[in-house]
C-alpha cells in the first residue's frame, strides 16, 4: 500500500477497532443455517418439496434441519418449489449456479 496524493492522513486512526457497544448483538441475529423441507401432494404423482427457512410460517415442525448441500439437491429436482415469503428462494436461487 502507499498513500494517495494530495490526501492529508494526520486524522486517520492508526489504532484497534473500538469494541462492539454492548445492547448491539440483537441488531445481527441470523436465523440457523439451513433449510427445513415441507412435502405437497397435489393430484395423483409424487409429493413436491417446498424448502423453508426454519422460522417460516409455513415451515412443517420438527422435520430435519437442512444443510445447504442438500437443499440444493432438493431445490434441482423436478416440481420443487422454493418458498418466496421466507426468503429461501433468494438465499438458494443465486447458489445453485455454483452447485
């Protein structure tokens, strides 16, 4: 690194971050990572997947937590549809091009 010209560096702080105020941790919850898999039977074929943040309301209770390899095997498949009002469908969507 080198300094940029005609820039005055005399007030930037050479120092540690301060720490994180206390009373902020609230701010950065994260939901658990994964997924949770309702099945839907519409008709006569198989059931369909829909993957699920676990907190979603339309998430089925006490099924397994999904990892994020395998939520991408079941968002691939035929019929699956990835929930939109929890958010799974954006989280998933942009990595299965690098599944």
């Amino acid at each position: 690194m080198r300094p940029v010209d005609r820039v005055d560096y005399n007030q930037v702080s050479t120092g540690p971050l301060p720490p994180t105020p206390t009373g902020c941790e609230g701010l950065w919850e994260r939901r658990p990572s994964g997924w949770v898999l309702s099945k839907v039977r519409s008709g006569r074929g198989p059931a369909r997947g829909v993957p699920h943040a676990p907190e979603c309301e339309e998430a089925p209770e006490g099924v397994p937590l999904l990892d994020v390899r395998r939520a991408l095997d079941i968002a691939e498949k035929p019929g699956t549809q990835l929930c939109t009002l929890c958010g799974c469908a954006q989280e998933l969507t942009p990595l299965r091009s690098f599944g």
